[in-house]
C-alpha cells in the first residue's frame, strides 16, 4: 500500500513477499524469557529437597538435571539458583547419609 504523506510503501500483510506476491510462512521465536510450564522447576525444587534426606545421589543428580532444564528452556536465573542449591542438596545429603548410615545410598 502506497503511503502518500511520506512517499513510500508500507507493508499490509507480511505474510505475503512483496517480491513475487508468493505467501511466506512466519517464524515466531519465543522470547528470551520463556515460559513453558512449571513441572522442571517444581519437581526441581521437589527433588532438591528429598536429597537432603533420601537418596541423596539419585535425587540431587535429577534435581540437577531439571535445574539444567529449567535453565534452559525456561528461566536462565531461576535455573541458576536451582542447580545452585540443588548441588548443595547432594553434597549436604551425601555428608549427612555418610555420617548417619555409614553409607552414600540411604
């Protein structure tokens, strides 16, 4: 569509090449900050927790990873702090089994 005032032509619908007239698909990116659900940090912030008190390998490695994934795909600071205090769940969950049973694995 030609714009008078200023001389030029603006673009109505960008689906459409202004080229060839040919239809064009759009590729929408999320944002930076994306928001895909709740279910990493949740069991994230769930897992950390049982580390401390059982399973300490098991349930700091999978609060790890899902502080991984949470930073990833969903927030880059809350994933931080998660794999942050999830690594503080392990090493303090495997000192306290250590001391309690004499093992890593209760």
């Amino acid at each position: 569509m030609y714009n008078s005032q200023s001389g030029s032509y603006e673009v109505v619908n960008t689906n459409v090449c202004h080229n060839c007239g040919g239809l064009t698909i759009k590729n929408e990116e999320l944002s930076s900050d994306k928001k895909l659900g709740i279910a990493y940090p949740m069991f994230g912030w769930l897992f950390s927790v049982i580390s401390l008190l059982f399973i300490p390998l098991l349930f700091g490695a999978g609060a790890l990873i899902l502080g991984f994934l949470t930073y990833h795909d969903r927030n880059k600071i809350h994933g931080a702090i998660l794999m942050f205090f999830a690594a503080a769940g392990l090493i303090i969950g495997s000192i306290f089994s250590f001391m309690v049973s004499g093992t890593l694995f209760i």
